[in-house]
C-alpha cells in the first residue's frame, strides 16, 4: 500500500515537471506625456549644441597641428630643396625648354614653373603632412566626434526623464539629420546617423560629403598655385637672365679648346653658384613670405566657413536636427543657437513630432 502510494507521488511531481511555464505577464507601456516628449526636444537640441561646439575645439585643435605640421615640412623640406643649387640648375633647364616652346605665350615659363613648383610642394609638405592629418580627414572626424557625442546624450536623455530607448528611438527616425535626395538614400534621420557604425557607410553620409565638397572644400590647400607665382616669376626672370651670360661663356670654352673651355666652364659654374647663393637668402623670404600669406588665408576659410570648412558637416546635421526639433521643442531656430548655417533651407518643415 505504502508503494502503491510512493508511485502515486512520484507521477505527480514528474508530471508538474513537464507543465509549461506560464509566459511572463507584460509590462504595461510606459505612457510619456506631451510635456515629457517637449522636454526630451528640448534636451535633444541642447546635447545637439553642446556637441557642437566640443566638435569646433577638436576642429580647431586638429587644425592647429595640421597648420604647424604643414609649416615644419615646409622649412625642413621645400625650401632647402628649392634653395640647392643643384635644384637651381634643374630650374634652369627647365626654364630654358619653357622658353624654346613657350611659342610666344606670354610668361609662360613662369606658369610652367610655377606648377611644376606646386607639383614638388605636394609631394614633398602636403602628401606627408597627409599621412599623419589633413582638413579632410578634420572633416569626417569632427562629425563622428559630433555623432558619438548626441548617442550617449541621447541615452541620458532616456535615463533622465524615464522614456524607454525603444519609444525614444522611435521618435529620433522621425527627425532628419541629412536631407538631400531624392533618391532616399540621400537622406538619413537622427536614429539611422547615430546607430550606423561605420558613419561613412552611410549613404547619406557619402552624398553630403560630396556636396561639401563641391561646394569647395576639397581637402588641400586652396590656392596654392597663387602662392607658387611669385615666386616662380622671380626664378625665371633671373634664370632667364643667366641664360645669355652662359652662352657666351659656352662660346669662349668651344673656341679655347678642351683643357681652357673646361676650365672656364668651372669658373661661370662657381660665378653661378655665389649668384645663387647671394639671392637664396631673398629666394627664401619670398618663398615663405608668399607660401605662409595665402596658406593662412586658406586656414582661417577651412576653419571658419560654414558650408566648405572642415566644420560643414556637423553644421549642417546640427542645422537639420535642431531646426526640425525647433517648433516642437519650443526653442530658437538653430542657425542662433549653435552658429549652423541652414544652406539648405532645412530642405523639409519644422515638423511637430507625434507622441
């Protein structure tokens, strides 16, 4: 009897083994008010601003190393290399082919000369500088610092006023960050730019890119073959101005015979070599005078200009993120607030974002 009940017992539990578990019971949805979603608006244009301008102190810090890096390789490279005098004999050769095919063009040894100065000037300052940094990567790099910045902003923002992630980024879809289609890969709300890692892989990241671009702000230095004219008229004038001098003396050498003509050939080489050397110390201020002017002028438009600057990316986000945000958070337009420039018009109307 005893065992008979035993075998009862053990049937019992083995069966509530296998009864499912009851689903959990769900949570009821957190309910946000109007006033709530106001305030998280407010909070969004706000963290937009502040990442904004921690975005222009790192431009401006990388700027500022690019600008001395670039001035370095320029004393320890370009002007020692423009100032040898075997470099001078080379411009003096190449000087003299621009004049035989020049065909009557007017300076046209000096525009040649002047690119092919700013040929050397990429390859032996701006190419390396490149390596390390350059305005373009200060471009792509502001904005990821801008992105990462407004994504944990945007979990405090969930944290501080009790709205769960999921519904907050329901709402940031909403909210364009990049408008430039069609076609709609062109744009790109707030939800997609912070949640797509790589930021470059987006599409809408490559068209704004491009736009900047196009706008004028190729990485580089702008007009840097201005800076090089100056500096190749002078070469050439005085370059050509030898050029007579030394047929002459390769007249005399032919008629003297072997041993004299070498030997008067050294004697105008070294007479070339004190010339060059008592214009290098002229050559080199001018070099530096006209290289450092426009390279400045170029710096402070990179640093400074809102749709072609090493800025203009984040600008423009900031723009279309806190001028749609501008009506439903109840705050200034955005072009007042983090110093963005709407180039676009805002492209789509402040919207008022449902609950």
């Amino acid at each position: 009897m005893n065992l008979r009940w035993l075998i009862v017992a053990v049937l019992v539990v083995l069966a509530g083994c296998v009864t499912p578990a009851r689903a959990p019971v769900p949570a009821p949805p957190v309910v946000v008010s109007q006033s709530t979603w106001q305030q998280v608006d407010r909070e969004i244009v706000a963290a937009s601003q502040s990442a904004t301008e921690q975005a222009k102190i790192y431009s401006r810090g990388a700027m500022d190393y690019w600008r001395t890096r670039v001035y370095q390789l320029t004393e320890e490279n370009f002007i020692p290399w423009f100032s040898s005098y075997w470099t001078q004999e080379w411009l003096s050769m190449k000087v003299s082919w621009y004049s035989l095919s020049a065909q009557g063009e007017q300076d046209a040894s000096a525009k040649r000369l002047a690119a092919y100065l700013l040929e050397q000037y990429q390859q032996r300052v701006l190419a390396p500088v490149a390596v390390e940094i350059d305005p373009d990567q200060i471009l792509n790099l502001s904005m990821a610092f801008y992105v990462d910045i407004l994504q944990e902003e945007l979990q405090r923002i969930s944290q501080r006023y009790g709205v769960p992630m999921a519904q907050l980024n329901g709402r940031i879809q909403k909210i364009p960050a990049i408008a430039l289609g069609p076609p709609p890969a062109r744009n790109a709300s707030l939800y997609q730019v912070v949640h797509t890692q790589p930021l470059n892989t987006l599409p809408a990241y490559a068209a704004l890119i491009d736009k900047i671009h196009k706008a004028g702000g190729d990485k580089g230095v702008d007009n840097t073959e201005t800076a090089m004219a100056p500096v190749a008229r002078r070469a050439s004038k005085r370059i050509e101005a030898e050029m007579a001098p030394r047929g002459a003396a390769s007249a005399v050498a032919a008629a003297a015979g072997k041993l004299a003509g070498a030997l008067i050939s050294v004697g105008v080489a070294g007479v070339r070599a004190i010339i060059q050397a008592n214009d290098r110390p002229d050559s080199e201020a001018l070099i530096r005078s006209s290289l450092g002017n426009t390279f400045d002028k170029a710096w402070v438009k990179l640093v400074q200009n809102p749709t072609t600057g090493v800025m203009a990316g984040t600008l423009y986000m900031a723009a279309q993120i806190e001028g749609n945000l501008a009506s439903s958070a109840e705050v200034p337009s955005v072009s007042s607030g983090s110093g963005a420039v709407d180039w676009t018009a805002t492209q789509s109307t402040n919207q008022q974002m449902a609950p």
